[in-house]
C-alpha cells in the first residue's frame, strides 16, 4: 500500500492506494480531482518545473517555469537544457523561450519580464 498526501487543494487528503495485480484501489480522496491525482502520481507522476535562466549582458536572472507538468523522469534533462539557456531582453511574461523543453512537448515560458535596454 502507498499512502499519499494529496496536493491538488489546501484540504490535503490523506490517500491510500493498493495495487490488486493490474488495477489500483484508490481511497481516502475526498473529491474527483484527487482521484485523478493518486492514479497519475502511481501511474506516471508529472511536475510543473520552475526555475531561472540566464539574461544576457545582466547579472539579472529571469523566472521560467514549464507551461504544463512534465513527467519527473524527465525533470533532470530539463534542467540540464534550462542551465544552457540564456536569453536576451526584451522579454514578456508567458513568452515561450523554448517550446520543447526535454523532448517533452511542453513549452518553458517565462514567468517575469526583463525590459529592454533603452
């Protein structure tokens, strides 16, 4: 049996899931959404990644973050992608810097704005 907390609403149930051979028991979830959630974070956990990347010709950084959630397995490659990146001003908010991050099919867009040089 593994037991969860569940993170989709402040209310943090308590989850409790066991595998009968091909299926999941799932219990404990006190709406839909956390249903879904134990059976995605069994089954294929994802995560939304945020982080920053390099702005060029400043020792300002700029906040990223994935557009969806990505499956943890590819968390480290992004980040290994996000440590290369570096991106010049002018940038807006929700601006795509890449729009594949990891081979994942899952923009990273940016999450602040760096003016540009005027």
């Amino acid at each position: 049996m593994t037991e969860l907390t569940c993170i989709v609403c402040p209310v943090g149930c308590r989850i409790r899931v066991e595998r009968d051979g091909n299926e999941l028991k799932i219990s404990g979830h006190g709406c839909p959404r956390g249903l879904t959630y134990a059976r995605e974070e069994i089954t294929a956990p994802k995560r939304i990644l945020t982080a920053v990347v390099k702005v060029a010709g400043s020792k300002r950084m700029l906040p990223v973050k994935t557009k969806v959630a990505i499956p943890k397995a590819k968390l480290f490659p992004a980040m290994q992608e996000i440590k290369a990146i570096t991106v010049s001003s002018p940038v807006t908010v929700g601006q795509v810097i890449t729009d594949n991050l990891a081979e994942s099919g899952v923009p990273l867009v940016a999450t602040g704005t760096i003016p540009g040089d005027d």
